[in-house]
C-alpha cells in the first residue's frame, strides 16, 4: 500500500459505482438471488475494465486484490438491493462505500500482518 490516500479512495469510488450501477440495471421485478448474479458478472466486468489501466500506475497488490474483492461484493449486494421497493440510489451507495472501506481495511490489515512477518533463514 504505497499511496495512502489513494488507495481508499479508488477502492471506495470503484465499490460505489459498481454498487450503483448494479442497483440500476438490475430490474425490481427480479428475486435477489437473481440479482446477485447480475451484480456478480456487473462486479466482474467492471473489475476487469478498472484493473487494466490502475494496475499499470498504482501496483499489482494495491489494486488487483482490493479490487476484485470489492467490486464483486458491491455488485452483488448493488444487485440484491436493486430488487428492493423502498431502497433509494443513495443508501445504495453509502452500502457500497462502507462494504468498500471495510474491505480495503481488512485488505490493508492483512497486508501489514504478513509483512512485518520475517522467516527464519538458514
């Protein structure tokens, strides 16, 4: 995690989006299960166009792990609460920017852990 700020910031707009933009798409007419998989593939898609060109200037593990992690759960759960009635675009993309923040935290966390750990040499 080399930029500090950046990091988090496209991790949580990427969760956003992709949670919006899933909730839009997704129709209310369909049942959640429905829904996640839509999300599931939106997630997908739109990972792999994010992960190109971010990957080139931020790094392989700043942004390939927290990205796929993030967007295939914001679009999953963007599609489950585009099924719902009474869910506005903007709880679901406050959903989606603290799943993202949780995610990268965890991401984050897990980062420092295994590297402050050192193997014994021989």
């Amino acid at each position: 995690m080399k930029y500090k700020f950046i990091d988090p910031t496209v991790q949580t707009l990427s969760g956003t989006i992709t949670a919006v933009t899933s909730a839009t798409i997704v129709p209310n007419s369909w049942n959640m299960f429905l829904g996640m998989i839509l999300g599931d593939i939106i997630g997908m898609l739109f990972m792999i166009v994010l992960m190109i060109p971010l990957t080139v200037v931020f790094g392989g593990f700043e942004i390939m792990i927290p990205l796929f992690l993030v967007t295939m759960s914001c679009g999953m759960i963007g599609g489950m609460l585009g099924t719902a009635e009474h869910i506005s675009l903007n709880q679901v993309a406050f959903t989606g920017a603290l799943v993202s923040l949780i995610i990268f935290t965890y991401v984050a966390w897990s980062d420092h852990k295994f590297n402050g750990q050192v193997l014994n040499e021989r």
